[in-house]
C-alpha cells in the first residue's frame, strides 16, 4: 500500500494546527519517488492527524488506542456538518481511492466508499466472494482488510503509532494471534474455532444431558422416598378390615342400648304430665310473690332518690349562703384596710411642704458643686495645655543651645585653621565657615535668651493652674453623694405625693363599712331559719323511707303457696334420665361415624397398596433409563476429550506455536540483521514461546531474550532500560514486517512511524535513521512516512514535508 493524495476536510486536528478548513497533500508531487519522509512542524501542528489518515484503514491509530485497533470514532475528530477524508493509494498495479463522509448535523451518519480506477474511470471496488462497496462502514473494512490485510497485522508491522505498546507488554494470546496473523496461520486458527465451537456445543450438550441424568437420578430417589415412607402397605390393608370388622359389631351394642332406654321413657310419661302441672302452679305463686317485692323496691328507690335530691338541693342552698356571708366578710375586711389607709394618707400630706423644701435645697446643693466642678476641670485642661508647652519651650531651647554650641565651634576654627593669615585664606572653605559663624552667633544667643524668659512665665502660670485645679477627686466624691440624697429625696416625695393623691378617695370607705356590717348581721339571721327549715323536711323523708324497708322486710318471708307445691313435687316419683338416652343416641351416632372412618381407611389401605405396586414398577423404568443416560454421557465425554485435544492441538499453543517456534529462528535473524546493520554486533535477540516457571517447569508463554555482547549477559527485554527496549522493539516489529514482505505478496509497501525516537540520544537517533534505510533496502519497500522533532534527522531524510507551509 502506498498513499498517494490525501485531502481531509473538517478535521479538529487541521483546523488547529493550521487553521484551515481543508487541507490537500499530493505525495506522488511532494515526495518525488524519495524513500526517507520526514513530516515536520510545531508543536500541534496536526502532523500525527495526518499520519494517521494516510492509510486506508478507518481509524486513527493515535486516537484509538490498542495499537489502533481499540474504540474509535470520526465524530471526536471532527466539527462541521459534513466532513471528508479522500486517500488515493495504489496496492501493486491497482490505484484505489478511499471517501470517508462524516455527517455530524442532526443524526450522525458515516459513509464509506472504496473504488479502485479501471482502463478509463473509477468503478466500486470487488472481493473475489463478491462483496461490493456500498457505503458501509462494515463492508468497506472487509474491503480494505481484504486488499490491503488485516489491520492488526497492518498496525502491527508497518505502522509505528504514538505510544503503542511494545511487543514485550503484549499478553501470550495477543503475540501468538498476532504471528499466526503473520505467519497465515488463518486456516489453522479457523479449524482450531471450529474444533472449540464443536467442543462449547458438546458443553452444552454435555450439560442438558448431565441436568436430565441428574432429574431421573433424583426422579427415582423420590420415588424410593415416596415408597419408603409407606411402609408395609399390605399389613396396613389387613389390620384396617379388622378395624371395620370391629366399629361394626360396636355399632349394633350401641343400637341394642338406646332402643331399651327409650321404652323406660313411654312408661314415665304420664308421671312427668302431673309433675309439669304442679311445677307450672309453684310458677305462677312464686311470680306473684316475687312481683309484690319487686313493687316494694321500686317504692323505696324512688324513695331514697327523692331524700338525695333533698339533700342535694339543701347542699347548694347552704352552700349559696355561706358564699353570701363570705362576700360581705371580705367587703367588711376591705373597707377596714381603707380606713387604715386613710389614715396614713392624711399623714404623708402633712409631709409633703417638708420634703417639697428639703428637695429644693438638695438640688441647689448639686448646681453648686456641679459649677465648682466645671471650673476646676477647665483649669486643669488649661494646666495639660501650659505643660504641652512647657514641653516645647523645652525642646525648642534646646535645639537653640545646641546651634549656638555649635557656631562657637565654628568660631573657635578660625584660631586653629593653618592657612588663616595667608595669601591663601580667600579660598578656603573651611575658614569661610568659620566667618559665616561668626555673624550668626549673636542671633542665635538672642534666641536662648528669649525662651527661657517664656519658659519662666510658663512655669509661672503652671504653679498658679495647679493650686486652682487641685481637689477634683474630693469634689466628684461629694457631688455623687449630694446627688444620690437628691435622688432619695425625690422618691420619698413622689410616694408622699401619691399617698396624698388617695385621701380623699379613702374617705368614702368609712360610710360603706357600717352598711356592710348591717347587711352581715341581717343575713346571718336569714341563714338560721333556714337551715331549720331543711332540717325538718329532711327528718320528714327519712321516716317515710324506714316505713317502705319495714314491709320489704315482711314480704321477704317464705310464700305459704309455694311450701306446699314444693311438698307435692317431693312425693312424686324421680323423672327418668333423658340425658342417658341422648348420650345413647349420641354414641350410635359416634359409632356409626367410626364405622364410616373404617371403611374410608381400609379403602385408602387397599389404594396405596396398588399406588405402591405401581412405584416399584416406575422406578424400575427409571433406573433404566439413568443406565442408558450414563452410557450417552461416557461416550459423550470420549468425544469432548477428542475435540478438546484437537481445539488445543489447532490453537495458540499447538500447531500455531509450532509454527512461531520454526519462524521464530528466521525472525531473530532478521532482527539481528538490523542491530548488527545499525547498532553493532552487541545486541543478539531470540524469541521464546516456552518460558520457565518458578517450579523449572516449562510452559506455553512468550518472552523475548536479548544476549548482550559487550556485558556478555542473557536477560528479557521487559528487564533492560526504557531506549534499549523500544530500539529491540523497533528492531523487532520491522524484522516482522521483513518476514512478511518476503513471505507474502500482499503487503504494505509503505512504512509509518510516528515520534518513535523520542527516547533516544543524538548517536542512537543516527543509528535508528540508519536502520530504517536498512529496513527498507532488505525489505524492498517504496518508501517511510516518519514525524521526528529532532532537526538532524528531518536532514537526514531524503524528502521534508513542513506543515508550517500549509499553515495560513
């Protein structure tokens, strides 16, 4: 497969990589039949989404993961409604042109077509089973994967994606599936499914066929259950005829029994007519009897109902008197309290012109020292003041003394300087000063002068301000206790004031006090008459009452009437016992019913004797047919044996590993070949499809051995650093990709690799330029795509691509 024009369209990748909508590449007019391609440019410039577009395949191995075989979808990789991919690429003689519409407006929708160009024009690509293009994402993979080849073996050996996994992290069934893909071991592998779907069929087989053996087994062991927990049932057949042999002869006693009782009965009859009359005569007297007392009870609840209602109504008129009484005697309690009142009143009125006068003079007290107070307090703010200044009266004179100090000494220089008197003195800084000095002394003494006379008068006045602001303290001290007997003065006048206020309110209790007592004096009399008078109708009522209980006592006596009934009753003959004939006539019912409940159980005795006979014969049934099911399964389990040795024998660790073990030789050797051609004779690789275990026993696995000339050492390639692996993996995957350019004509002539040099250093980056022009010499292929940021190799190429170009 070589890529010859690719245009993509809507891609995230080229519009932020280069800001532009499309982009269309022409190899066939870029490369110019060069075998080195290196694609170059920025950071995010879009190289690897157009590496990974260059093939046919629909996916981007770097988007998809799983060395490009993982989940992917075109819809992550694109933004306008309807994007595009359209590859041109040529597979031997036969120029094929991949379009790949990606709809993401309203339903996402993809389309894929594959033509390939006849003697004049484009027609839809064909297999040789006759499938046809037909816009398919389904049919155009089996299209491309049948022109061009699986895309495992694909993107296994001539595509070098970003960070695709090496060979060393593949699992024992990923390798083997893979070199069986290599090695087109397909119709191998194909029998070897077959051999495991006639196997996972016998399974299932298998299965049905042990769950219907286990039914029967237990199908008969509930019925041997079943058969155990009945027992004897012919013993149990003949002891219940016994049973209803005997609840039959009990039957006809029972029978015997009551016929006698009842012939006793029609004798006494006529003795039980006599026996009824006089019993309904005693009836009747002793109902008169009975009514006569019951009347005499009515009478006497009537009775006593009537003295409690008495009772009742004297109650509450008792009650409505003392309540009466009550509220007079707390009106006379009251109106005493008033009269007190008034008396204290009339005395705080007497009071109130003294504390009016004591108030007066308390609150002229309080002006005074109130007005003593702000006087001293504004001399002691004037004396805070006059010592503010004091202070800087202080400061300033001596800042003064300071300068006159030192114009002195600038004085004193012009008897010390050496060149005073000289022809020279005119020029010298130093004696200038001093000059200068010399006429600010006097001003600078007038200064001192006049602030110590104005700090004399500031202590002057200080002297004064403190003898007039001193006793503050003392008179705060008086004036709150002036104010708080101020303050005492007032309550006691407000409560004189309001004593005086209720005088001549409390006045008027004194004349209600004597009605209040006329009218207590006059009730208490109304209360005595009263009273007697409840107590007269109340003895009244209760005489009537002990009448009515008299002759209840007497009617409570024995009835003469009902004695003499009594003494006929006694002379007749005792009734017959009715009760032993219902108690007869009861047990032949009984009889009767056990006899039924015999039968039912010898008939229920006789059906499971025949509902055993008839399990015996099902479990023999049964068993022989568990017998025939055994024998199914056993042959069964013959032929899962079988087959289960051919699914091993035509799987990854059969025949297939047999075949990688004969291609393993030529692998290494063509893997040695490359690090010998690029890297030296240090490194020598073989591959292994049996590794060790822990216990020395050999296994079915894959490992990778690398034999180091120069350490003179033999480890795995999982153990050796991060860019000697990927360099023996690199190594690896194109001796791969060699053994299938010699061993089958339907290859990629095309290789790709993307950023793989990244862990290299500048030397081993050369070494791996020299290797891939190796790779291409002994494998015949056209020519490689790689993306490197490294600059020396993008020189060493035959052919540079820079997407800066294409960038707007």
């Amino acid at each position: 497969m070589i890529p010859l024009k690719l245009t993509l369209t809507g891609f995230n990748g080229i519009r932020d990589g280069m800001g532009r909508e499309s982009l269309v590449i022409d190899f066939e007019r870029e490369t110019g039949g060069a075998m080195l391609v290196a694609l170059t440019g920025g950071n995010g410039r879009g190289k690897s989404t157009l590496l990974d577009n260059m093939t046919p395949y629909p996916v981007m191995p770097s988007r998809a993961g799983a060395d490009g075989l993982g989940a992917f979808s075109y819809y992550d990789e694109v933004y306008l409604p309807e994007n595009h991919k359209e590859l041109e690429w040529r597979m031997g003689d036969t120029r094929y042109r991949s379009q790949i519409v990606i709809r993401v407006g309203g339903k996402r929708r993809t389309e894929a077509y594959l033509h390939e160009f006849g003697e004049k024009s484009w027609t839809p690509a064909r297999l040789g089973d006759g499938t046809v293009s037909d816009g398919r994402m389904e049919t155009y993979g089996r299209l491309v994967e049948g022109i061009a080849g699986p895309a495992a073996t694909f993107f296994s050996t001539a595509f070098s994606a970003q960070q695709r996994r090496q060979l060393s992290a593949y699992r024992n069934g990923e390798i083997k599936s893979l070199l069986a893909d290599l090695l087109r071991l397909d119709a191998v592998r194909e029998r070897g499914e077959r051999a495991n779907e006639v196997l996972r069929l016998l399974r299932c087989g298998q299965r049905a066929a042990r769950t219907q053996c286990e039914a029967q087994r237990q199908a008969v062991h509930a019925l041997r259950h079943e058969l155990a927990e009945m027992g004897d049932t012919t013993a149990q057949s003949e002891l219940a005829r016994q049973n209803r042999n005997v609840a039959a002869a009990r039957l006809d006693a029972r029978r015997n029994t009551l016929a006698a009782l009842r012939a006793e009965a029609d004798v006494a009859a006529g003795q039980e007519a006599r026996r009824v009359q006089l019993l309904a005569e005693r009836g009747t007297a002793l109902t008169g009897w009975r009514q006569t007392i019951e009347e005499l009870d009515n009478a006497i609840g009537g009775e006593e109902a009537a003295r409690d209602d008495m009772a009742q109504r004297h109650a509450q008129r008792a009650a409505s008197r003392e309540t009466g009484l009550a509220s007079l005697r707390a009106q006379r309690t009251t109106l005493l309290a008033s009269r007190e009142q008034e008396r204290r009143a009339a005395l705080a009125a007497a009071h109130v012109p003294l504390f009016q006068h004591l108030a007066g003079r308390r609150a002229s007290v309080v002006s005074e020292l109130r007005q003593s107070l702000a006087r001293k307090e504004k001399l002691a703010a004037d004396l805070a003041l006059a010592q503010a200044r004091q202070m800087a009266v202080e400061r300033e004179a001596g800042q003064a003394a300071l300068k006159a100090q030192e114009l002195r000494r600038r004085l004193s220089l012009t008897r010390e300087v050496p060149c005073s008197g000289m022809p020279m003195q005119t020029g010298c800084k130093l004696l200038g000063d001093a000059h200068a000095a010399h006429a600010l002394l006097p001003d600078a003494g007038a200064v001192v002068a006049r602030l110590n006379a104005a700090y004399t008068a500031i202590v002057d006045e200080i002297n004064g301000l403190r003898a007039g602001a001193s006793g503050i303290a003392s008179m705060c001290a008086a004036l709150a206790r002036a104010e708080q007997r101020q303050q005492c003065t007032a309550r006691r006048l407000a409560h004189a004031e309001r004593q005086a206020a209720r005088r001549e309110a409390l006045a008027l209790a004194a004349p209600l006090l004597t009605e209040v007592e006329d009218r207590l004096a006059t009730a208490a009399d109304h209360s005595a008459a009263e009273r007697a008078a409840d107590d007269h109708e109340y003895q009244a009522q209760e005489r009537r009452l002990s009448e009515l209980v008299r002759r209840r006592e007497e009617a409570a006596r024995p009835c003469a009437a009902v004695a003499r009934l009594d003494a006929q009753l006694a002379s007749l003959p005792p009734p017959p016992d009715l009760g032993a004939i219902g108690r007869a006539a009861q047990e032949c019912e009984q009889a009767q019913a056990q006899l039924r409940t015999a039968e039912q159980a010898q008939l229920a005795a006789l059906r499971a004797r025949d509902h055993a006979e008839e399990l015996r014969r099902q479990i023999a049934v049964k068993e022989q047919d568990c017998g025939r099911r055994e024998r199914g399964l056993a042959r069964l389990d013959e032929q899962m044996e079988m087959w289960s040795l051919l699914a091993k024998a035509l799987g990854n660790d059969g025949i297939i590993a047999l075949a990688i073990d004969d291609a393993g030789p030529e692998l290494s050797a063509l893997a040695n070949q490359l690090l010998l051609a690029c890297y030296g004779p240090r490194f020598t690789v073989s591959i292994k499809t049996q590794v060790a275990t822990a216990k020395g026993e050999l296994r079915e696995g894959f490992d990778i051995t690398v034999h180091d000339a120069q350490r003179d050492t033999v480890k795995s390639v999982t153990r050796m650093s991060g860019g000697e692996r990927i360099w023996i993996n690199e190594c690896l995957t194109r001796a791969m990709a060699l053994y299938l350019a010699q061993a089958d004509g339907r290859r990629s002539a095309t290789l790709f690799s993307d950023e793989a040099d990244g862990a290299f250093d500048a030397q081993h980056k050369r070494r791996f330029m020299e290797m891939k022009r190796e790779v291409l010499r002994v494998g015949g292929y056209a020519r490689e795509f790689f993306i490197s940021h490294t600059p020396e190799l993008a020189e060493m190429a035959d052919r540079v691509i820079d997407l800066d170009q294409y960038a707007t």
